[in-house]
C-alpha cells in the first residue's frame, strides 16, 4: 500500500509533525480522541497537545512512512521511522480514522 491511499489524517500527521504546526497537529483529532504512547494513554486532543510537546513536536520529531496496510474498517497500521530528539528507530502506528479526524493512534511496540 503506498502512501498515496493512506487517509489524508495520517498524511497530515505526517507532514504536520515533520512542518513541526502543533496547532494544525492538534486539530487533526476527534473531540474524544486517545494517544496511547506504549501503554501511557493522552485522552483528548488538549492532552495530546501537551504529548505533541513533550514527545513529538517539541522533540523535533520527524517522519518517513516505511510502510503501511488497512487493518479493518477505517483502520490502519503505519510504520514510521523516527528521528529527532527523542526516540529515534521504527515503530508501527495503529491509527483509527472517523469524519476525516484521527479518532485513535497507538504507537506499538516493534
């Protein structure tokens, strides 16, 4: 599966952390969204900006999309390799999409 027919909420998850745009970062969330960061759980897109600064953008995270396949209904996995000031190496990424917003992203162990 190429990147090309990933939702645009992941694309933009992408390239929204790799343009470092918190706020455009934030608002790719559902109102009820939930970030788990290998098993640490950020409820709502408020908490997942304080995770945005902590984790991501704030770490100058960048991504590259190695990989990715349709896990269901609006589901998907996506690899991304990672690189910045924080956790540097290759992790799949469990994201559910709703109404164009990411209702769900679970970053998983390798």
């Amino acid at each position: 599966m190429t990147e090309n027919n990933l939702p645009e909420a992941i694309k933009n998850f992408v390239s929204y952390t790799n343009s470092a745009d918190s706020e455009k970062f934030v608002s790719l969330f559902t109102p009820n969204a939930v970030l788990n960061d290998w098993g640490t759980e950020y409820h709502t897109p408020k908490e997942i900006a304080k995770w945005n600064q902590t984790d991501n953008i704030g770490k100058n995270s960048q991504f590259e999309i190695v990989d990715s396949k349709e896990d269901g209904t609006n589901q998907w996995i996506v690899t991304l390799k990672v690189s910045g000031n924080g956790f540097n190496g290759v992790s799949p990424f469990k994201m559910i999409v709703k109404d164009n917003k990411l209702e769900s992203v679970q970053i998983l162990p390798d």
